[in-house]
C-alpha cells in the first residue's frame, strides 16, 4: 500500500507539473496564447470554468467554443481539481508516514511507477490513438470528449499538442523518478557511512 501511495504521487506530481501554463506554453505549437488561458482558467482551484471562458469569449470578440466543448473544459476543471486534491492527500499520507515508509516500499512504489510509465509511454508510441480514446472514454464516460475536425477546442489543442504532452509527461516523470532513486541511494549510502562510524 505504501509502496503504491509513492506510486501515485510520482505520477501525479508529473501530470500536475506537465499542466502547468509554462509547459502548456512550450508545448504549443499555434494559439499559444489562448492554449495558455484556457488552460489557467481549466486549472483555477476556484473552478468557475464557465464563467471564465465566456469572459474570454467575450474578450476574444465573440464565441470561441461551442457548448459541448465548454462542458468538457467544465469536466476538465473538475479533474484537475480532483487530481491537485488527490495529490495534496497523498503527500499528507507520505510525510506523515514518513519514515514508517520503509526503503523497500519506497522502491516498490518506484517500481510499480516505471512499470506503469514504461507501459503507458509503449502505449504511446505505437497506439496513441487508442491510448487518446480509451483515456478519454475512463475519464470522460459522458461522452463529451469528442468534437468535429472543424472545432475551435481542437484548433487551440491539436492532436499533435497532446502527443507532445504525454511524451513531456513521460519525460518528467521519469525525472522525478530518477531524482527519488537518486535519493534513495544517497541516503543509503550516508546510513552506512554513519554505521561504520
């Protein structure tokens, strides 16, 4: 279970850094502005989403997106809300748990967490497609998720931007991963130092 708990943080901290407006921002490759505001507005921690966009809407000189497409910005919102939340609930547990959590746990987490990245980032690269629609219809099942070619929503985040996002995703996770190793190892080293003192 704990092992599982060091699991989720890494790849929840890596999914919450990825959604951050400055990786939105690198990441983007045309409407970059508006990409970025949609995005500040989807990850606001006071969640009046359709609020906001319509203010931009309104700031942008008309309707930018249609109602189906603000519904899913709206479930968006939510879950990001629910993963910032998540991630706060699990970094309790762990700094409470503190050093209760074992090394062994803390490597079984960090196993379960590049099992899961290796399989997901294989998943990737040879079925983006399918990885796109089934993480959309688990998260999504509403079925709001899916919008014309024509959609302003896919203009201002286009296939290839959320290629590139899963790859950054993949990229900072395994950076956390390796700094947690990194750790782990330094500490190990620094306890058998202190032992044979």
């Amino acid at each position: 279970m704990k092992g599982l708990l060091v699991a989720l943080w890494v790849i929840i901290t890596g999914v919450m850094i990825v959604s951050s407006p400055y990786v939105v921002r690198a990441v983007c490759v045309k409407n970059c502005v508006l990409a970025e505001q949609v995005d500040r507005i989807v990850s606001n921690p006071r969640g009046n989403v359709e609020n906001e966009l319509e203010a931009l809407a309104i700031r942008n000189g008309g309707n930018l997106f249609t109602e189906a497409e603000v519904s899913h910005l709206v479930d968006v919102g939510i879950l990001v809300r629910s993963l910032r939340i998540t991630w706060i609930v699990i970094s309790i547990c762990v700094v409470f748990l503190g050093k209760r959590i074992a090394s062994q746990n803390i490597i079984a987490g960090l196993r379960v967490s590049l099992g899961l990245i290796g399989s997901l980032g294989l998943l990737i690269l040879f079925y983006w497609d399918k990885f796109f629609e089934g993480f959309h219809r688990v998260l999504f099942p509403q079925g709001n998720w899916a919008f014309p070619a024509d959609s302003k929503l896919l203009a201002v985040f286009p296939e290839n931007f959320w290629q590139k996002m899963g790859s950054v995703t993949l990229m900072i996770i395994m950076i956390i991963w390796i700094i947690l190793v990194l750790a782990m190892l330094l500490c190990k080293k620094i306890k058998a130092m202190a032992c044979t003192k």
